[in-house]
C-alpha cells in the first residue's frame, strides 16, 4: 500500500509540475505576443539628414545633331531627268552641277517668248515711225492736233507692250537656267531621290500616287554642327553664353566632343515644359553626320549651393502646402511645412522650413499621424545610402 501510494504522489506532482509548466509557457508566450504586437504597432521608418546643394549641377540629356545649312533641293521646271552627276556622300562647291532637267515644253515657250518680243520690236518700231510722222505734220498743221495725240499714245502702248514681252523673255531665260539643277553651297549630297528619266514637275520631285512630291537632292553643310537639346524648365537657369557641352555618340563611343552654347529659344513647350536649345560644334574631319543621336553632358555652377537638399521622396504633399515628416529625440513624429525649390526626380532643394539637424523620414507612410512613435532602422544598403551621399559639397 505505501508503494502505491508513494507512486501515486509522484504521478499527482508530475502532473502538477507539467501543468504548471504549460501555465508558464503560455503565460509566457502570451507576454511575448503582447510585447510582439506592441512593437509592430510602431511602424520603422528610415531618416536621413538635410545636405547642402551640390556646387555643380550636371545633367545627362538626349539631343540631336544637325547640319549647319541644309536645304532639300527641289526643280523649278517641269521635264524629264537628262543626267544626274552626283550621288549620296559627293562633295560638292556651290554652282557645282547635280543633275539636268530636259525641259523641251519650256523650250517652246521660250521660243515662243522670244518671237513674241521681235513682233513687239516690229509693232514698236513703226509706231515710233507713225508718230514722228504725225508730229511733224502737226507742225505744219496739216492734221488735228487730236490724231497727233492718237499717235503718241499708241506709240507709248507698244512701247509698254514691248517691255512686257522682254520681262517675258527674261523670265524664261532664268527658268532655262533652272534646266541645270545646282549645289547652293559647299557641302555634301545627303540624299538623291532622283535617277535618269524621272519626271520632275515645277516645285517638286517625283509625284507618287497621291500627287506630293520630294526633292530631288539634300545638300548639307558639315563644316560646322548644330545641337539641339530640349532642357527641362527647372535647368534653364545653367543656359548661359560660357556654357560647354561634352559630346557622346554611339560611333565613338570612347571619345569626347565639345559643343559651344549658342542660343536659346525663350520659352517653353506647354506640352513637355522644356526650351530648345542649340549649342554649336566644329566638324572639320567630318566626322559626324547630320541626324546623329548625341548624349549630352552639362554642367554648371549651382546658384542655390547654399539650400538644403533632400530626397523627393520625403516629401509630403497636404492641404496645408508642402511638409515633411520629421524624427525627435524620444522617436516621435512632428511635421514641419516647408518652401521648395528646384525639384527633380531624386532630389528637391529646400528654400526654408528645416535645419542640418533635422531627422527627416524618406518615404513616410501614408497614415503616419503626428506625434506618433517610430522605430529608426538603418536601411538596406543601396536603398536610402546613395540618396544621403551623392552630390554633396563638390568642390
């Protein structure tokens, strides 16, 4: 009897001790959970700390190289192409000859033209011939003064009639010497839309089957090169006469090119809020071409170096204006509404509103409140460290 219940005490305290250690265990995974859900409840949040403006703004923009004169060629007569002498890539001096046009309607007319201005010089000549005879019978009073006038009059009319038949002929003469289709500048042949016995009309090349035309040739001139980049409204102010381009184009890809600023145009396309802009380069080698895709590289003096600076996404939009959501000592949440400059995609330049020792949040949440509490973690690396380091003081 005493072993049973010797054996029956240790059971009961066995239970008693396993019962108590699920007690334990639970009240101690209860108080964990609690502590758990207490701290997700806080939400973490990473901060970063206002920077000065960089004293260098630079910038990489897409543009276009163009030649310094081009014109597209077009014929100024009607006819059939006799000859063309030069192709796409031939150099060429203004006068040079490109092509001929065999014109024989202009040919007619002009042949035409001309027997119209010797019949005029005939009708003129015996006009002149009739009023002198007229006059001279006046003097004598041998006619009325009335037929006198007649005379004079009709002589003066074929006289005009004469001019107008010589303009003719002159107008003509110029249109033959359209029949020679010629380079207006040194330069070279970028296109050729025309071969032997093509018909051309006056004011356009080739007709197709809806009537337009193209020219017959392109000549550009490659001495020199144009550059057109559309800056952004908020760079603008770095478009000053000084101002130097560096050049990168997929031919070369290893080399450098320096363009000189030119112009601007002053104002903005309401539709992509940027400004044409036109730099110019030397091309002696001829190296490039016109219609190159360049990559251009700009960079200027910062006239806001001494703003603050930070990320774009730590801002915070509200009714109020602008605001940024800022971190306390005790990790506690506090707005402060701020004036912005010059925003990018990275980053926003500060006019007013904070200091170099504010803790600002990068990319707050939407429901943070203010005077809530936050954990501060350190971010992933590459996440929030480039933003926080790049363009610093540049000296």
């Amino acid at each position: 009897m005493a072993s049973r219940k010797i054996i029956l005490g240790a059971g009961i305290c066995a239970i008693s001790l396993y019962v108590g250690y699920l007690v334990v265990a639970r009240v101690h995974a209860t108080t964990e959970l609690r502590a758990e859900t207490n701290n997700s409840a806080i939400p973490d949040v990473a901060v970063v700390s206002p920077r000065h403006a960089a004293k260098k703004v630079s910038l990489t923009l897409p543009g276009t190289i163009d030649a310094w004169y081009q014109a597209p060629i077009y014929p100024q007569v009607s006819g059939y192409v006799k000859m063309w002498y030069k192709d796409y890539g031939a150099e060429v001096k203004a006068g040079d000859v490109l092509a001929e046009i065999n014109a024989p309607s202009l040919d007619a007319e002009y042949a035409q033209a001309k027997a119209d201005y010797v019949a005029a010089q005939a009708k003129y000549n015996l006009a002149v011939v009739t009023a002198n005879r007229w006059q001279a019978m006046g003097k004598s009073q041998s006619v009325s003064g009335q037929a006198v006038s007649v005379s004079l009059a009709n002589m003066k009319s074929e006289q005009a009639t004469l001019e107008a038949a010589q303009h003719n002929v002159d107008r003509f003469e110029a249109l033959e010497k359209f029949k020679q289709i010629v380079a207006p500048f040194d330069g070279v042949v970028t296109a050729r839309n025309v071969s032997v016995g093509d018909y051309v009309h006056n004011g356009g090349g080739n007709l197709n089957a809806t009537g337009s035309a193209s020219e017959l040739f392109t000549v550009a001139d490659v001495h020199k090169l144009r550059l057109f980049v559309s800056v952004p409204e908020v760079f603008s102010y770095i478009l000053q006469p000084g101002l130097k381009a560096q050049i990168s184009v997929p031919q070369f890809p290893d080399k450098k090119f320096t363009a000189q600023f030119l112009t601007v145009a002053r104002g903005y396309d309401p539709n992509t809020r940027t400004a044409v802009t036109e730099f110019v380069m030397d091309n002696d080698q001829h190296q490039l071409w016109p219609g190159t895709f360049a990559s251009v590289d700009l960079t200027a003096s910062n006239t806001s170096a001494n703003l603050y600076e930070i990320p774009s996404g730590a801002l915070v939009f509200m009714e109020k204006g602008m605001q940024v959501a800022t971190v306390d000592t005790q990790n506690h949440v506090h707005y402060k509404n701020i004036s912005v400059g010059r925003m990018a995609d990275s980053a926003t330049e500060v006019n007013s509103g904070i200091g170099p020792d504010d803790h600002i949040i990068n990319n707050p949440p939407a429901d943070l409140l203010e005077g809530e509490e936050v954990h501060v973690v350190q971010p992933e690396k590459g996440y929030l460290a480039s933003n926080n380091s790049e363009g610093g003081d540049d000296e």
